[in-house]
C-alpha cells in the first residue's frame, strides 16, 4: 500500500459516545488483551462558542480507521485488531460487549438492518450478522479489486470504492448475503475517496477530479449522470442532504451543490477557510469540517446553503481519522483515541446554595454527594450535599485543631494538623468519626496525599515525610527530605512529587525509593507557590500573586514554564476539571481558566465573585468553595440553554432563569408530574410534591381524581369505607373501592380491626382466607392450616375444604367426630348420617405402628454419631482418591468422621480396626486384585465390619467383575465402578446413599417420639399376647439376634420401608397367622438389649444355657431354643414355660435396665437361616450342604 492510499485509508474511522463525567471503560480483547479503552474526562463544545471543550475522551487500541452507529451499539474498525462492538445505550457507562476477528485489516464499515458490510484489504467484502451485537457472526464474503476506500450499502448493493481507478466503484448484490456477487465495477477519473447513494444516484468524491454523479438504476452497468469540478479539483469528502451536496474542497474550503438535477449539478456557494480539509459532517444547521495544517475544526453555518457563514475555528483537534454527529454531541477519532464534545449552548453558571459552618474552611474533598472540610479550630466536619438547597451535616469531630488539609482514601480520612502533623481518621460510620492514628512531623503539617501505603506531608519548613500507613492506627516515618523553601503543597507524578514550596518555587522530589528521596530538579517560579496539581504531561500551580503557571513535566529532570494566566489577585488553590482550572483567588473569588492550549490559557469567566476564599473542589455539575469566614458555598457550573433538554415542555434558558428548574431534569420534585404539565396544565407547583400540602401527593391526587390544589379533600372518604382519603393513600387502597381484595371485609375493617391486608384475601398466606378464618375463631395473621383447632385429627384446611367447623370436633352433632365420619365416608355435615362402628383393624393398626416404632428406636438410641470407614490398599490411597473421598464425605456434614489408616492409624493396626470399625456406620470397601488377593487387612476390616453388622459398599476397580464380589459377602444393593474421569461423580452418589439412609432412620425415630411408645406392657396389653406367645416371639427375636448382634455398639442393621411394615401387620392381624407373624419378625431390626433381657427373665425361670463363649463370638441361639422341641430337657423347659407367672414376667420386664453386652457368657452352634439345617464346624466361610446357601461364619 502506497504513502498515499495510506493517507486515504487514515481518514476513516470511529465515533463513541459519552456523557459529562469521569469514567472508565475497559475494553477486554481474546486477541489482544492488553489493547483497552482507558480513563474518560469531562469536557464541554458549542457551535456559536468555539472555545467550548471536550467532554470525554477515551484511549482505544491504535489502529482505528472507521465507526458506524446502530441504536446502542458503536460498531469499530481497529484494522488488524478486529471488530469491536460497544455498547452506548449510557454513555456514562460505555463497555465492549462483542468482538470478532477477522484475518487482515478492517478498513470499513456500513450496516444496514442486522448486517454490518466491512471491507479488509487485501481480501474484499465480509458480511457480518450482527442481530446478536454480542455474538457478531461472519457469513458470506467476495473478494474486491484494489485497497477500499470507502462502503455504501443501499437496497441490496453495497458499492466499494477502490484505490484504484480502473475498479473505481465496485458493485456488489447482497440480496443473498450468505452468497454476496460481484456484479462489476466502473472506472473513475481518479481515486475515488467518498460516496452517498439517494435514490437512483451515486455522488462521488473524486480526489483529485471533482465529483461525479452516476446513474444506478441498472447496478451492473452504472452510467456516468453528471460531474463538477471543484475549485482546486481537490473533492476529499462529501454529505448529502435533501437537495445540497457538500464538499470538503482540500485546499479551498467548502463548496456547495445543487443537485436538484443530477445530470446537471450547480455549484451555488463557496466558504474559503484552510489549507487541508478532510472530512465534513452536517448535523441541522451546521456543516463540520477538519483542517488538518491547523488542527482545528470549522464549524458552518448553512441554514442558507445559499449564503454560508463561517463561524470563528473551534479548538477541537482536527488531524483525525474520522468525524461523527449523534445529536447534541460530536464525536471524533484521533490517532487511538476516541473524543466527544458538545454542541449545545451553554447556560451561565449560578450560585446555588451556601452553609455557614462557623469557622474558616481552610481545604474540603469533595466525594460523591459527601462534602468533608476541615475549619482550623473547630475540627473535622462531614455534610450530605444531596439536597444543594439544603445541605446535611451527618457527622463531625471538634477535638482536631489547627487542621490545614485533608485527604480520603477508602474509610480514612487523613488530615495535616499545623502544631501535631499527621492525624488519621477512621469515617466507616460518617456519623461518629474517630481518630486512630496520629504521627507528630517535625514541622508544621500543611497538606497530604497518599500513594498505596504511603502518606506524604508537606511539612513546611521541614520539608516533606514519608509516612508509612500499612497500619493507620501505627504510622511510622520512612523518611523525610527538606527543600529549600516552605513546603504548602503535593502533586504526585507516578514515584515523582511536585512540591509547591512556596517563595522557592517547585520542588520535584524522586520517591521511587522511599527510604532515600531526593530531589532531582527545581523550578523557581514568578510568585509564590502555594497549591499544585498534575494531569498528563502538566502540573498547574497556583502561584499567589503570580496567579497560574502551567509546567511541562513530561521530563521530570527538566521541567519549564509552558502558560501562565494571571488571575488579577492572589491565587490560593485550584481544581483541574478536563480543560478547565477551577481557581480560587482571594479578591476576586472562583474563576474558570480556559486551558485547552496549555500554552495560552485564559479566564474563561468568573463563576463565583467573593473574597477571601481559600479553597475549591468540583464534583458533576457544581463547584464548591470555602472561605476564611466559614462558609461552604455551591455554585452550578455552566449548562445548556439553547433548547429543552430535557423533554418538560420548558426551554432550558426559561427553567433557569423564570421557574427556577432544573433544566436537565423533566420533574424537578420527582412527584411523577413533568415541570412543563405542573407548569403549563395543572398549575401545580413544579418545585413540591406536595402543591396543597395536604400530605397527598399531587400525581396521586390526579390518578384519583382529586384536587392537587385543594387541601380538603384529605379528609373524605370517598367510597366509604371507614377510611379516609390520606390514609388510603398511606395504605395504598383504593379511594374508589371499599374492598380491594373482594375477600368480604371492608378495607377499613381489615386495617383498624383485623389489621389483615386489605390487598390480600389470604393475609397469613395459610391457604385459608381472611374472612372464614375470621368467622370461624382463628387468626388471620398466623399460618395455622396445618393446625387442627378441635383435636378432631382433621387440620384447620381440611376442615375448610370439607365445610366442617374447624372450632367443633362434631359439626353435626352426630355423636361421631368429623374426622372418623370423613374416614368412614359419612357425611360430617348431616346428622342423620353417620358410621355404623368403628373397625377394630384401626386400633389394631395403631398398636402395631407403635410397635415397629419402639423397636426401631431401641435400635437407633446410641446410634447418633455417623461415620465411616474406608478399606483399601495403603499404596492405591492416590491412585483411588481415598483422602479425597474421605475430605468430601466429611466437608458435607452428613458424616462427622471417615476413618482410613493414611491418616487415622497411629498405632497397631488390629487393635486400630477394632477401636474404629466399631464405630462406624457405613463400610467402604476399594474392591482391586491387591485388596482381594494381597489385602491380609482388607479381608480381617471386611470379617471385623461383617460381624458387627456394618452396610458395605463395593468400589470396583475396572479390571475386576462383578462376580467376583459375592464371594465376599459384600453389600451389593449400592455398588460403584472407579473411574479416574467420574471422580466427582463417585463422591456424590456415596453422600446421597448416606444421606438417604440417614433419612429412613431418622423418619422412624420421629415416627416412634410422636406414638409415644414406653413399654413391652403395651405391646402385650395391645396384642392381647399370651405367655406362650411371647416366649415364641422371644425364641423369634433370638433367632435374628446373629443379625443385629451389632446395634450395641451404636450401630444401624437392615430395616425395612415404615409402610412395608404396617401392610405386613395389618396382613398378620388380619389373618391371625403365627406363621406370618414369625416371617414378620424375622425382617424386623431388634434391639439387642431387649433381647438379653428376655434371656435373663428365661435363665431365671428355669431355662438352661450350655456354655460360656466371648461376646465377639457372639452365636446364634435358634439352635438352643430348638434343642427344646428335640430332648427331655426342651420337654421340661415348656413346662416350665407354662408355668411362668405372666404378672411377675410383665412387672420384671418394666423393671429391667440397659445390659452391659459384655457379661453375656454364651455358646456357639451354627444353622443354616434358610433351611434350619446344621452346620458342620470349620472353615468360616462356608456353603449350607442342603440350600448351598454361603455363609461368614465369625
């Protein structure tokens, strides 16, 4: 690409827009992270004021050539760094929110419905979908001839203007755009730089031959209409507006054509103003066009495009890339960054409000809307300057004395203290501040800023200390480093600080080593140096009687005088606002320096006449100053008047200064009324709420046809409800409707007597509305529904829904309460309705319930702790994850404890197994060929954990089968396979079957506390049991004792579903069925010292017991209670049964007290539980030579 095509391409590019305050976008790119749109400030423009500034500007990634606007989206071309979309709907908060990449260099751009066109040298034209701006999508391309110059996208043809001439325009059908066509090209004179497209007519900038016009109506052969030279035959670029074409002549200025007539256009005007324009943009009245020998932009006026007037040039740089109007505001791309000015007239700024804060104001900060100055003796003060009327004073501390300036830094404020330096305040709470550090300097303290955990103090006569304020409630000294002079003020420069040093001048202080700085320049400057601040490559100082000098610091080591303003008085402080000072002098009061030339900044105007004042800051609109009397003055900067701004029906100009509005807010006294409908169709006032100060607001009383302007009509009750008209406001009723939620009760009612919700018809949201449960005694406010108010066992909502009075157990007098004529389908409302009897099979049902419940509870009353044990193969701990599983199930808290030896075993191994299988609930087994085969542990954990009774779960390596585990024994109803990949989903299905089975025993222990079950008494006394019956069921309950033998050491066995259990007992009572009965029991968990008790009550009355084995032997008994039924001692023994008193049984039962299972002294013989036949002894696992039936035996 050629110098010149270069040129070209430069002078297409980007527009953003932003608004009047301080922001910052980032701009995050996959490509090139660290390109970003960086700090934005705060500036202002105006046609008819040509000195008028920037409002913001933002650093973009370099290479930027073209920019086009879709509603809140601005679409960028950054060549080499791809598309980026950004997001404008607020210009104050301006972020990318799309991006693509693209191979080559984006050069162009046109959008057109949900398509953006962009051309890429050196490839051609890509289509872009854009329908998701955050997602854009490329869809179709077709290369182009030459380097582009420019795009246009009209009906179904984009037209690409080319670098060269001999493909001069270039057409292209898009009606396809996932198949864009080149359909052919035409030639131009020279190099075509500019199109606009109206109609059946293309209008070109030529370069260096005029402009021509070509007729399009057949896009594949577009014929040369009419052409025009220039004045210098230099046409760079062009608009078109209804009739009139508007040139940008290079070397001329602007030319205007007439192209009524495009087979003929007249040139009708000419305003000569430049050396080298560029580019122009028309927006209304006004042309904008860039002079790049002068770096400014003209601005035209063309109401008469006849007779154009030049206004004087503005100060806006003009070497951009691209230049864009959006309305009120101009946008302008200039080398990488973006820049957006006003173009609205300016209001002249007014005096708002001031406080008298009793002594002299000698600094304030300005954060938000908190003011905090410091007032020499009378200490620290915070006001809320939300309200500019009315400002608040929300905290203060009087005991701080001789403050000369302060700073904030996150929730401290750091002031100077003339006769005790450096004092550091603690504002978390802005109503009681509180001092918690304090550092005495050497000198007397007259300003502070901080620098990370750095404070540094100009010290006066002592220069400046480095404080460090890591701690604020500790600060130390670093270091210090004298000047020559009276040190009043700092400007921080990254590791260098300007130090205002009053009659020596500047002072330029190198901190990159805080414990050794030093000075490495100075400055003597024509007064006295009193206050300094720094932005870009600039400080500006207040130089007393010398007023502004404005310093080039972009050296550190050798910094000059650039501007100097004199303010006419004594310069004492100042506040850099975009190109604006804001200065205080002490006779003539708050001036604006105009400082968009560094180097000739002048006073712009006075925007605050009063002596004597010591300091300012500005925050948004307003500018706040104090003085040596004290007072806290607020002064509105300038703003626009040149129009309505804000939509109220109102000019600006008249908002200000006749109804004293706010002129860029449509309702002033935000009561949801416009200023212009206050003003002009109600006649309320725009300035309160409330215009007949009758508590209701005047928007309010409009929605509901009241008077705004008469105070009466607070005190009616319009719908007669009981309530009068401003405290149906107050409650948000309805004037007009006495019963809002149709529930029955008037409004009036439910406030004053029921204090109910007049919105609601279920106030308690209970399911029950307010007026039954009124009628019918209960509370409206308490959730109740699940109550049963008559202890009829019907809840309140049933007895809703059935019609039956939830206060009255019998609603219809019956003899027969609502619940058993609900159960037995009566009628509970009908007298002559009613059961017949009641079915024995219930209360049946209920004593058997209670059973089941006390049973399983005996079983879970230790068992309260739960943990687990994990056994696997010390050197496959990593390889299986065990401590991560094991970190898992403890981090869920369904598990307080997973124990496995990597961790837990400090000490033998056998003696570690028996002290912490015991006490876990669930067994994990890591089932591999070394736990199996090589695992002597594994296999004594999996006997030891068998024994006791403990759930075991399988994890099963890959290179295992499954049938490998029965031979184990394991648990097989919940089993895993390991898989490296499904870690996390391993851990999750071992908490869920934890957690599950935490449940189910938890939902019978809850079952049993609410049935209340206390004694075997109750059992017998509800079966009807005989003694016989119960010394079978004891014979029963020993012959599962090898299955629960674990429960006293506080562990849980297998137990079966609550409503399994009730359909078993109901079908046992129902049939009578003793065979059914013993099946039943056989799959009941049992506690096992409500066995021993039974053995000892049996020992007691004559039974004998053979033998005396271990506990941890503990045997089956089935075979001692059989051996009954098989000798003559089984013979005596039932006699003996007989023989028992019941009463005596019964009463030693109630009497018995936990057993210690370790004093049972017992013998072993061995059954089979599925035939019944004996075992042989031997070898612990064995098979039953009858059923084949495995067994462990232990």
């Amino acid at each position: 690409m050629n110098k010149q095509t270069l040129r070209i391409m430069t002078n297409k590019s980007l527009f953003m827009i932003l608004i009047i305050i301080f922001t910052q976008i980032t701009i995050q790119t996959s490509i090139n992270p660290k390109n970003s749109i960086g700090n934005i400030s705060s500036l202002c423009i105006n046609p008819q004021n040509p000195d008028s500034s920037i409002i913001n500007y933002a650093n973009l990634p370099s290479n930027l050539w073209d920019l086009e606007i879709d509603g809140d989206f601005a679409y960028v071309a950054c060549q080499d760094l791809g598309l980026r979309v950004i997001n404008i709907s607020n210009p104050t908060k301006m972020s990318e929110v799309g991006f693509l990449f693209l191979n080559g260099d984006i050069y162009n751009i046109d959008i057109e419905g949900d398509l953006a066109y962009v051309t890429i040298a050196p490839w051609g034209l890509y289509v872009i979908n854009i329908s998701d701006p955050i997602n854009p999508v490329s869809i179709g391309f077709v290369p182009v001839y030459g380097d582009p110059t420019d795009i246009y996208v009209h009906d179904n043809y984009v037209y690409v203007l080319s670098t060269d001439k001999d493909y001069g325009i270039q057409i292209i059908n898009v009606t396809n755009p996932l198949s864009p066509d080149l359909l052919g090209w035409v030639s131009t004179y020279s190099m075509a730089t500019a199109i606009k497209v109206a109609g059946d007519y293309a209008y070109i900038a030529d370069s260096y031959s005029g402009i021509q016009i070509f007729n399009i109506t057949d896009p594949i052969n577009p014929i040369l209409a009419g052409y025009s030279q220039t004045e210098t035959n230099l046409a760079w670029d062009l608009e078109l507006v209804g009739n009139f074409l508007y040139v940008a002549e290079r070397e001329t200025g602007l030319q205007i054509f007439d192209i009524s007539n495009p087979n003929s256009p007249q040139n009708v005007s000419i305003c000569e103003f430049g050396t080298d324009l560029r580019f122009i943009e028309v927006s209304g009245d006004y042309a904008y066009l860039s002079d790049f020998n002068y770096d400014k932009i003209q601005i035209i006026n063309i109401s008469d495009p006849f007779h154009p007037v030049d206004l004087q040039p503005t100060n806006l740089p003009a070497r951009y890339f691209d230049l864009c109007i959006d309305g009120d505001y101009i946008y302008i791309l200039k080398s990488s960054s973006l820049m957006c000015y006003s173009i609205r007239e300016s209001i002249e700024p007014n005096y708002v409000n001031s406080v008298d804060v009793s002594s002299e104001i000698n600094d304030l900060c300005i954060e938000g809307q908190i003011a905090y100055f410091v007032e020499g003796d009378q200490g620290f003060n915070i006001l809320n300057i939300t309200n500019k009327s009315n400002p608040q004073m929300v905290g203060e501390l009087n005991t701080i004395e001789n403050a000369t300036s302060l700073e904030i830094n996150g929730d401290y404020v750091y002031i100077t203290n003339a006769t005790s330096g450096l004092q550091i305040l603690n504002i978390t709470d802005l109503t009681a501040p509180r001092v918690i550090g304090v550092y005495d300097t050497s000198g007397s303290a007259m300003n502070v800023k901080i620098q990370g955990d750095i404070a540094i103090v100009a010290d006066g006569s002592t220069g400046i200390h480095l404080i460090n304020i890591t701690i604020p409630s500790a600060p130390k000294l670093i270091e210090s480093c004298d000047t020559p002079g009276y040190a009043e003020d700092i400007a921080l420069f990254g590791d260098i600080i300007f130090v205002a040093d009053n009659s020596s001048g500047i002072q330029v202080i190198n901190i990159e080593d805080p414990h050794n700085p030093n000075i490495i320049e100075s400055l003597d400057t024509p007064g006295v140096a009193q206050s300094i601040q720094t932005s870009g490559n600039f400080a500006y100082l207040a130089d007393g009687i010398a007023g502004i000098q404005i310093i080039n610091i972009s050296s550190p080591n050798n910094i000059d005088i650039l501007g100097t303003c004199d303010t006419m008085g004594v310069c004492r402080d100042l506040e850099f606002h975009g190109d604006r000072l804001f200065i205080v002098d002490d006779s003539i009061g708050v001036q604006s320096i105009n400082i968009i030339n560094p180097k000739s900044p002048y006073i712009e105007k006075n925007i605050h006449e009063k002596a004597n004042l010591l300091c300012v800051d500005s925050y948004g609109d307003y500018i706040y100053s104090g003085d040596q009397s004290g007072k806290f003055d607020i002064i509105r900067r300038a703003i626009s008047n040149a129009g309505d701004y804000d939509a109220d029906g109102i000019c600006g100009h008249d908002e200000v200064h006749f109804e004293f509005t706010v002129p860029y807010d449509n309702d002033t006294d935000d009561d949801g009324l416009s200023d212009g409908d206050e003003i002009n169709i109600y006649n309320t006032d725009p300035l309160k709420e409330d215009s007949d100060a009758d508590s209701l607001p005047d928007k309010w009383e409009l929605d509901n046809s009241l008077n705004p302007l008469l105070a009466s009509d607070n005190s009616t009750d319009d719908d007669s409800d009981g309530i009068l008209n401003v405290y149906e406001y107050y409650n948000g009723t309805d004037i007009h409707d006495s019963d809002c939620d149709d529930d029955g009760l008037l409004d009036g009612a439910e406030i004053e007597t029921y204090h109910t919700d007049p919105w609601l018809i279920d106030t308690d949201n209970d399911q029950m509305n307010d007026t039954w449960e009124i009628t019918n005694s209960l509370n409206p406010l308490s959730f109740d529904a699940s109550l049963d108010a008559d202890d009829d066992g019907l809840t309140n909502i049933e007895e809703m829904n059935l019609g039956t009075k939830p206060d009255d157990a019998d609603t219809d007098n019956d003899g027969y309460s609502d619940n058993i004529e609900v159960k037995k389908k009566t009628n509970p409302l009908d007298p002559n309705d009613f059961p017949s009897r009641l079915w024995l099979y219930l209360i049946i049902s209920t004593s058997i319930v209670i059973i089941s419940l006390y049973i399983y509870l005996k079983i879970r009353k230790k068992a309260r702790i739960w943990k687990a044990f994990i056994s696997h193969v010390v050197d496959e701990n990593e390889i299986f994850h065990v401590s991560e599983m094991a970190d898992y199930l403890e981090s869920r808290k369904n598990l307080d404890k997973c124990f496995y030896c990597e961790r837990d075993l400090r000490y033998n191994i056998d003696k570690w197994m028996e002290e912490t299988i015991p006490l876990s609930l669930i067994f994990i087994f890591i089932f591999t060929k070394k736990s199996v085969r090589e695992g002597g542990d594994c296999m004594k954990e999996i006997g030891l954990a068998r024994q006791i009774g403990i759930p075991m779960i399988p994890v099963k390596d890959k290179g295992l089968d499954w049938s490998e585990l029965p031979k184990m024994n394991l648990y097989k109803d919940f089993r895993l396979e390991f898989d490296e990949e499904k870690i996390k989903e391993m851990k999750e299905k071992l908490h869920e079957f934890i957690r599950n089975f935490q449940d189910d025993v938890r939902d019978l222990q809850e079952s049993l506390r609410k049935n209340k079950f206390i004694s075997l008494h109750a059992i017998q006394d509800s079966l009807q049991f005989t003694l016989s019956q119960i010394i079978f069921l004891t014979k029963v309950l020993v012959y599962r004792l090898e299955k629960i033998h674990g429960i006293w050491t506080n562990h849980p066995v297998n137990f079966i579903r609550e409503d399994e259990l009730l359909r078993r007992l109901k079908s046992m009572i129902n049939n009578r069925n003793i065979s059914n009965f013993k099946t039943l029991v056989k799959t009941l968990s049992i506690d096992y010292d409500f066995i021993n008790e039974f053995k000892r009550i049996l020992i007691k009355n004559g039974y004998k017991i053979v033998g005396e084995k271990q506990v941890d032997e503990y045997p089956s008994l089935m075979e001692k209670f059989s051996e009954f039924n098989e000798n003559t001692d089984s013979k005596k023994a039932v006699s003996m049964k007989e023989s028992i008193d019941k009463k005596r049984l019964i009463s030693e039962i109630k009497n018995m007290r936990n057993i210690d299972p370790s004093k049972v002294k017992i013998d072993i013989t061995f059954t089979c539980s599925n035939c019944g036949h004996k075992l042989p002894k031997g070898d612990s696992l064995i098979n039953c030579p009858i059923c084949n039936r495995k067994f462990v035996r232990n």
